[in-house]
C-alpha cells in the first residue's frame, strides 16, 4: 500500500508546478499586452486548448474532491483565460491597424 502522505506530496508537488508552469507565459503576455508583435507568436489554438483542458481538469477534481488537481487548475484557468485574451485582443488590433 503506498503511503497517504507520499500520494499527498506528489499531487501537491504536481499541482504547484503545474501552476509555476504557466505563472511566466501570463505575466509575459500581460506586460506585452499592447505589443501585437511580441503576441504574434503565442498559438490561440494551443491557449484555447489549455483552458478546455485546465477546464475539465478543474471539474473533474472538484468531482472526485481532488484537492490538488482542482487547486491548480483554478489558478491555471483564469490564467489561461487572460493569456486568451490578449492574444486575441492583438490579433485583431492587428488586422485593424495601418
């Protein structure tokens, strides 16, 4: 049987670097929120995906009463949201723009 403790430390373990994972591409997209070029690169494909994931990842923890996996994923999804956001924000900024 394994240990209680050791299960713990892993989903925590998991769910704090998860979040760490995403922290520098949202401070990053927000600070350059009004330089469409340095957006250009960032996949609205890719973002929409990580919040449908992050989304059902966030439930599914909050079904089972999965502490870990729906912590990190509800401070990943608004994250992602933002991220979202402002890449589309420039990408139509940037259609627009002379």
């Amino acid at each position: 049987m394994i240990d209680p403790a050791l299960v713990a430390t892993v989903g925590y373990s998991a769910a704090a670097i998860e979040i760490v994972m995403a922290f520098p591409q949202t401070i990053r997209t927000v600070q350059q929120r009004n330089d469409y070029a340095a957006l250009a690169g960032v996949s609205v494909g890719s973002m929409l995906l990580m919040l449908v994931h992050s989304t059902l990842w966030m439930m599914y923890g909050a079904f089972n009463h999965d502490i870990p996996i729906f912590a990190s994923h509800a401070v990943n999804v608004p994250m992602f949201a933002v991220i979202l956001y402002f890449v589309v924000r420039a990408r139509r900024a940037s259609r627009v723009a002379p």
